[in-house]
C-alpha cells in the first residue's frame, strides 16, 4: 500500500525552529479567518510536545479577542491538575498577545465525562466551524487526540459518517478518563497539522502511513489516511 499523497511532511533539525514555523502557519491562517470571516477557531492537543509551539504562538500579533480556542481531548481533571491540558494552554498559550482569546473547555466539572457529554457537545456545537486550524499529536501508541488502542468508543470516534461532536474514551493506556472531539468533527477544518518529535515517532508515522505491520491498526492511520483534509506533519529530532 503506498502511503497517501493527502499527507506533507516538514522536518527540522532544530525543535524551537519547527514551533516557530508552525506557529507563524498558524497565525497566518487565523489571520484569514479574521479577514474572511470576522473571528477564528483553533483547536489544538496538550501534552509535552506543544509547549515551545504555544509558547511561539502566543506571541503572535493579531486580533486574538476574535479567536476562540479549544481543545481536541482532555483528561477528565480539573484544570487545577498538573495533568488538565487545559492547565496547559491556559499557562502557555493564552498569555501574552493571545491572552485575549476566549477559551472553550472540555471538562464540564460533572463526576465524568458520560455525564459532561452533552454539556461539552454543546459547547463545541455552538462553536462556529469549521476550525480555521487543528493541531493533533502523537503517542508511542499511536493515539492521536483520545482515540486510543482498545477504547471503549474508538470504532465510533473513528466512523468518518458519525454523527456525534465528542464522545467519552476509556482505555488502559489513556491513564484518566477522557473525552475527545471524534474524527468527523476534527476534520471540519481548514487545515490539520500534525505535531511529532522524536525519531521513534517519525519511524511509527511511516509505519502508519503506509500500514505496516501493527502500524495498520493504529488510530492515526484514520487521520493520515482520510481524504477530506489534507495533513501537514511537521517533525523534528
């Protein structure tokens, strides 16, 4: 199977490098949002990986008052948890410029994300899509927002037909419960950028694009090998 020509691959030797530039991509198509359409939506991942990318973000000079962020999953922890990705955006990327965008959160505050369900469908319903950017990341595992290996809503996540904005994810290597924007509404965008650092992960992206092996089954491949959005991955050591 070859992998699809819908995927684009940018590489850096240098990880600050590789924020950079993917902040002034993102900037850039925020900024057209704004002039087209009067606002923006982003929606980006937690974790390790994005820190020096918000951090860039952040400073980046445009009318954020107009851009709502959100995210593509979420632990279901309060944001005083060092584990919230919202804890993250909220201390990285909406400071500086970018404090003044709104932010839009998963965790609802009910005792799971069963319960939060329609509070956060609500949520991201009322956003005005599609989102002018999207930034997905990677696990060893090959997840890619929640759509983990083994979990209990991952076939419905997936369903490039399904009807449903976020769903609930349960699965044992996703540590807390989670909730997750499913793949039909993360593909509701102008553009998707995938983020990976690490030569493991670049081996594992390869994999996936071209499904070899274990690497056939894992969730990214649905991202990687859709053909309504095209996905540009940007890679550094």
């Amino acid at each position: 199977m070859t992998p699809s020509l819908n995927v684009t691959t940018h590489s850096f030797t240098d990880c600050r490098i590789q924020a950079t530039a993917l902040a002034e991509r993102i900037a850039g198509r925020l900024r057209t949002g704004l002039a087209e359409r009067g606002h923006a939506v982003l929606a980006v991942s937690g974790g390790s990986t994005p820190k020096q990318l918000f951090e860039q973000l952040s400073r980046e000079q445009l009318d954020w008052s107009r851009v709502q962020v959100t995210l593509v999953d979420e632990r279901w922890v309060p944001d005083t948890d060092e584990r919230s990705n919202a804890r993250l955006v909220q201390s990285l990327l909406l400071q500086h410029a970018a404090a003044a965008a709104s932010f839009v959160p998963l965790y609802t505050g009910d005792a799971s994300p069963e319960a939060g369900l329609a509070t956060a469908s609500a949520r991201i319903g009322a956003l005005p899509l599609p989102f002018d950017a999207v930034v997905l990341g990677m696990g060893d595992d090959g997840h890619t927002a929640s759509f983990f290996p083994g979990g209990d809503h991952l076939a419905e996540a997936l369903d490039p037909d399904g009807s449903a904005p976020v769903l609930p994810m349960h699965a044992a290597g996703a540590g807390e419960p989670r909730i997750t924007l499913t793949l039909p509404t993360l593909l509701q965008t102008r553009a998707l950028y995938l983020l990976v650092t690490g030569e493991k992960k670049r081996d594992l992206l390869a994999d996936a694009r071209l499904g070899i092996g274990a690497a056939r089954d894992y969730p990214v491949r649905a991202v990687l090998t859709q053909q309504r959005v095209s996905v540009a991955v940007y890679w550094c050591p």
